[in-house]
C-alpha cells in the first residue's frame, strides 16, 4: 500500500492489468481502422505496454488500442468516434514526462501523434514558427540551423513540442527565454467531441493580444485533459552574437545558493545558471566522464554581445568569488559547452545510475527567489536525515529544484519514505509562497497538492472547465483532478 500511495493510483487502478474496466465497443476496432488504415492502429500487448507508461515511477497502465493519426482531420474523426462512444482518449508524444501523464487509467485509446512531424510554416521576419505535434524541440533547432534563430526552451528529454505545451515544460534557459507559456502564440486543437478550435484565431500569430480571454495560456499546460494539441506557433528568439559557460564550486550548498540570487539581484543578464548538490556534481561528472569537484556547483551561461559578455563574465565573477566559489573557467566554443550542458541534461541517467535496477522519482517544487536558500537548505537537511538517495538539481534562477529521489520500488518502507519526504517537500513549497510543481505538470501524483495550492474554489473552478469542454470526462481522464 506504501508503495502504491508513492504512485498516486487507488487500490482499484492497481487491480487493473492491461484491459479497462469496461471494454471497447464491438467493433470499435474495426471502426478506428476503418479511419486511419490497419497499419495504424494496434492491440498488440507490447505496443500497448509501451504506450502505458512514460519515464516516471507510476506503475504502467497501457490502453487498450493505439492509433497513428497522420493528420489533423484524422485526429478529428477518431475523437468524434471515442466521444460518440464514450471511450477514454490518451494524447501520447514521445512518452518522456515524469508524472504518468500517459497513464491510461481508464482505458481507452492511445492518439500516438509522432507521425504527424511536419514543420509546417517558418516565418525568419516574424519569428515564429508552426509544428505539428511529432516534431521535437532537437528536431526544430537543427531544421532551424543557419538560419540565425532556434527555440531556447530545453527540458532534459528530446521532447515533443507539442507535449512540452501541453506540460508547461521549461529548462536551463528558462531564466532567460522564459517557459512555454510566453513561446506558445497559437495552438490547433482538437476537442473531446471532435470539432477544431484555434486558440488564438486561424493563422494569427500576433506577439501580444488583448482579444478576449486567452485560450492558448488555457491549454498550455492542460496535460492533455482538455484536447489533442494537434499543431503549435512557437516564437523563436535569435542566435547569441556570444556565449560563455562556466562551473563554479561552493564550500556549502547554501553559498552557491545565495550566489544565484545575488546574481539575479545584479541584474546579470544570465542565460542559464542551474544548480548542483555535490552528490549530483560528482554523479554528473562520472556518467558523463566529465571532471566535476564533488562540492556543492553552479553551472552558468552567459548570452550576449562580444563586447557586453566580458563585462558580464567580470560581474559574475566577483559575485561567485564573495560567495567563497572558486574554479571559474570560461568555455566559449560551441563543443565545449556542448559537452558542459549535455552531462545537466544527462543528469536524470546519472542519477539513476547511483543505484542500478532502481526507479526514480523526481519532486519540482518552485519558490521566491528570496525564499529559494532557506528551503534548498532545509531540504537538503531533511535528505540527509531521511537516509534516501536523492541529489539535488535545480534551475534555481527560477526558484525550482528537483531531488531526484532513487529507491526501491519494491521495498515498502523505503517507498513510504519517499512518498513522506514528496508530500513534506510539496508543503513546503506551498508555505513559502510557491508551487508544487514548476515543470513537470500534476499528472497523477500531485493532485492532493494541487487541491491545497489553488484551495477548493479554484480547484472547483478547473473542474467547471474541464466540464465545459469534455463533459464525459473522456479526455486524459483521471489526471489534475
């Protein structure tokens, strides 16, 4: 049960296998084929497994069929087909969340969209850009190549843009680029029922609007509860004339901490400064066979000019030196700090690398800057007297850090223990004016907290929403709410 509860799934959910508690229609297989062709849909075990979990600790709960739409119209016709039918619908990406949002609690049909990844409009004077949902943001940046642009936003995956939409997704550049939310200026979206809504208008693509309420903010982050995130304009920001990364090391997790801030209160134009405890640093440097010090460690970059950066490089540098870092190296060459923020994005691997055979789970609370030392701090404590693995990452010139926690599934105290130290850490985000989650969306685990962060008017308030648009609760069911 200790286990289970750590899952966020009710007893019922964890008795179900690989069929939904109430079967797919007669026929209704036939009828899905019957829209997208043989080839593209499947009730194989395997495939079925494959699509029921993503790379989080929720137990697999795999769909009952997958379909392959190739376009939007597609799309259109299997929703109004599982809506005529009261079937549950699934949107799957590239499977790379970390909250069993792709979990097919109830059943239903997987819309695996992969195969729609056609980069459909590119606009170099506007910048801005249009995908469709199998396109994934490694994929743009290197369509984008050479043409002085790219989409800075970077979760540690090679993720669908679309899915990074739906989760709200961000990275190491959010402190400069800013989340999905403010990237996002229109969604094609297909609804429960079928019908096709463009969340900003058919084809506009305007950098700031003031025109009725904003649906494209609504579905940004919506985890798939609302609609098929069929196609998304995306702004995109031009090339640094310069860049420099470095790493800095710490005496105390509280001295880099209070760094970053002091970085920030400079008005530093930072582009990334991300942190690591020196259970993640040496972690980091082992898997990815890059020299780290086993200390508490900033990795910084700076974006800008060639002028203004080596202004901004002898700025950070006496910040970091008053904090008592030392080991500041600037890499400038494109390689070399392709080298330095691959092993960051590597660091959920390296983590699980500390125990093989074990899962993960990673908490994403989010806080005031001003709050951020006290409770990396006091967190880092509580790790400590917990006895649980769990190193420390965070893009903390957000205010949001992860524990990347490693355990057991299969021993039930240390399941307990984990779930304990998620539930503690949550509330104290809460109590210190954040959130209990800044990246990875609500999914199935954090639904408890997410009750207690908006209080039951709001929480009541998404739940008229969800209402108003997918009445049968048919979409993504069991998730958020």
């Amino acid at each position: 049960m200790a286990l289970r509860r750590v899952l966020g799934l009710g007893a019922a959910l964890g008795r179900r296998s690989c069929c939904s508690q109430r079967p797919l229609p007669p026929d209704f297989v036939e009828a899905l084929r019957a829209v997208v062709g043989g080839a593209n849909v499947s009730t194989a075990p395997a495939v079925r497994e494959q699509h029921g979990h993503d790379e989080s600790m929720h137990a697999c709960v795999p769909p009952d069929a997958v379909v392959w739409p190739q376009a939007v119209g597609q799309v259109q016709e299997l929703a109004e087909l599982c809506h005529r039918c009261h079937v549950p619908m699934v949107p799957f990406g590239t499977g790379t969340g970390l909250e069993g949002g792709v979990n097919a609690v109830q059943g239903g049909v997987c819309f695996d969209l992969s195969r729609m990844d056609a980069i459909t409009e590119l606009s170099l004077e506007d910048f801005s850009v249009t995908v469709e949902p199998g396109v994934t943001r490694k994929a743009l940046n290197s369509h984008l190549r050479g043409t002085g642009l790219w989409f800075p936003v970077d979760p540690g995956a090679d993720a669908s843009l679309c899915g990074m939409a739906a989760t709200g997704a961000s990275g190491t550049n959010a402190v400069r680029y800013g989340t999905m939310r403010p990237n996002v200026l229109n969604l094609r979206v297909v609804l429960p029922d079928g019908r096709l809504l463009h969340t900003a208008g058919p084809g506009r693509q305007p950098r700031k609007r003031a025109a009725g309420y904003d649906l494209t903010s609504l579905f940004v982050g919506s985890e798939g509860t609302l609609g098929f995130l069929t196609q998304a304009t995306l702004r995109l920001h031009p090339l640094p004339e310069a860049a420099a990364s470095t790493i800095a090391a710490f005496p105390s997790v509280r001295a880099a901490v209070a760094c970053t801030v002091q970085v920030l209160q400079a008005a530093v134009p930072v582009a990334r400064i991300e942190f690591l405890d020196e259970v993640m640093a040496s972690a980091c440097g082992r898997f990815s066979n890059v020299e780290m010090p086993a200390a508490p460690t900033l990795l910084l970059e700076l974006h800008g000019s060639r002028h203004g950066l080596a202004e901004q490089q002898q700025q950070t540098e006496e910040i970091v030196r008053l904090n008592g870092g030392s080991g500041l190296a600037w890499a400038e060459g494109p390689e070399e700090r392709g080298q330095l923020w691959a092993m960051r994005h590597n660091a959920w691997y390296a983590a699980l690398a500390l125990r093989p055979g074990c899962q993960g789970y990673s908490t994403d609370v989010c806080v005031p800057i001003s709050r951020l030392p006290d409770v990396v701090v006091d967190t880092k404590q509580d790790l400590q007297d917990s006895g649980l693995t769990g190193p420390m990452v965070g893009h903390v010139g957000d205010g949001n850090f992860h524990c990347l926690l490693i355990f057991n599934s299969q021993d039930p105290a240390e399941a307990e223990s984990v779930h304990a130290f998620t539930q503690h850490l949550g509330r104290r985000a809460l109590a210190a004016g954040g959130t209990c989650t800044g990246e990875h969306g609500v999914g199935l685990g954090k639904r408890a907290l997410l009750r207690e962060e908006l209080g039951q008017e709001g929480l009541d308030t998404l739940r008229r929403i969800k209402a108003a648009l997918d009445p049968h609760n048919l979409m993504n069911p069991g998730k958020v709410l």
